[in-house]
C-alpha cells in the first residue's frame, strides 16, 4: 500500500473516530439539557377555544405564505384533546413552505416542544412539521414528519432555501395521530417521533426564537395540543 493511500485511510478514519465522538457527545449534552434543566413556564394550545371552522384574527395575523383560508379550527372526532384541531387544508394551486407562527409564542432558548400531528393521505406532498426557534421568514428551524419518504428531517431556513441536514428513517403513517417533540438547549436539538429519540444535532445557529407550525405546498395536515415547556 502506497504511503499515499495510507494517509488517506488514516485521515479517513480520524475523522470516523471524531464523529462517533461528537454524536456521542451531543447525545450526552441534550440527555442532560432534558433531565436537569429546570423548565419553569409551560404554554399550551388545544384550539378549543376557537369557533369551529374559523380562522381566528389573532392566528391569522401570524402566518407566512399561506392563502386565505388555508389555515383553519376545525372539529376532528379523532383528535387527542376534542372537539377541535387546528388543520391546513389543501389548496390546489397552493405551493412553497406555509407557516403559522404561534402569535403569543414567547422567545426561548431552552425548551420542550411537542405537538400532536396527523398527515391526510391523497395529496402530492405530504410534509408537516414543528418550527423551531423562528427569528423570521428566513431564519428558523423545522422538525419535519415526510410520511411519503418514512423520515423525520431537521430542517435549517437560510435566505430562500430550506436545508435538511440532519434525517432518519421513521415510520410515519398517514390518517393517524403521531406525537412530534423537540428539545432544544445551548448543546443542540434533538428530535423524536412518538416518545424516541430519532435525531441529535449539534447546531448554534439561530440560539433562540419562536414557536409555530409547517407544511410544504399542498399538504393537509391537523395539529393539536401544541405545548411548550421553558
């Protein structure tokens, strides 16, 4: 073998070594940021309040990209907490990434997020998921349920483009509720799927920001019993 070739491997393998490491060190990290750290505040949405098939001046005032109309409370016999889920619903020549941002969301930096989501099967995408840290329109994460692909992406906004670093196999079944948390701390995100923990990234950008919900194009999804602990 080559002294050429030799090295390579060598660095090759150093930098195996250094990633094992990291993973394990980020997983570390955010096992303690979820045990020790002393979440104090807890805010809830269940969307109860709300009249039924509505949207809501105060929701509305807080989403991004999306037609009127195409966020709406609307009752659900399925949902976890009845009578009502908050739904996007399916609009035809709907098309880029549609947010709403939690309009009394308050600004964290250390925290527990989870929302109960279900994805209706039958349209082109089928892509739902949490905001994280939402600074603006350009600039937040997304923990992202992709039941046509069986994934769960971590998702960085820079500018336009919307890049998924960090993703796993999961499955994800479309007509049926799944719970989608995140814990977010100083150390990085991690993400899991139905009470597992799926994703560890060791990620300093955009510290701290808001709270709000995602979907791609022409997804209809519902959520419910959005909660945040911080």
């Amino acid at each position: 073998m080559s002294k050429d070739k030799t090295f390579h491997l060598s660095r090759k393998r150093r930098y195996t070594i250094f990633a094992i490491i990291t993973a394990i060190g980020v997983s570390f990290a955010l096992y303690n940021a979820l045990i020790n750290y002393n979440y104090v505040h807890t805010k809830d949405w269940n969307f109860d309040s709300y009249q039924n098939n509505t949207t809501p001046s105060d929701l509305a005032a807080f989403q991004l990209n999306s037609p009127s109309g195409l966020w709406t409370v609307k009752a659900d016999d399925s949902a976890p907490s009845k009578p009502n889920v908050f739904a996007v619903l399916p609009a035809g020549n709907s098309s880029g990434y549609h947010m709403q941002v939690m309009p009394d969301s308050p600004e964290i930096s250390d925290a527990q997020i989870s929302v109960k989501l279900k994805i209706v099967p039958g349209h082109q995408v089928e892509q739902a998921g949490l905001v994280i840290r939402f600074i603006d329109a350009s600039h937040y994460f997304v923990l992202m349920a992709d039941p046509q692909n069986n994934r769960v992406s971590l998702c960085k906004a820079d500018i336009q483009f919307l890049v998924c670093n960090y993703e796993t196999n999961a499955q994800i079944s479309t007509g049926q509720w799944h719970t989608l948390e995140a814990t977010i701390s100083s150390e990085g995100i991690g993400g899991w799927l139905d009470g597992k923990e799926i994703i560890k990234a060791n990620n300093e950008y955009y510290q701290t920001g808001q709270v709000g919900l995602w979907t791609k194009d022409d997804t209809e999804a519902y959520f419910d019993d959005l909660q945040i602990k911080y």
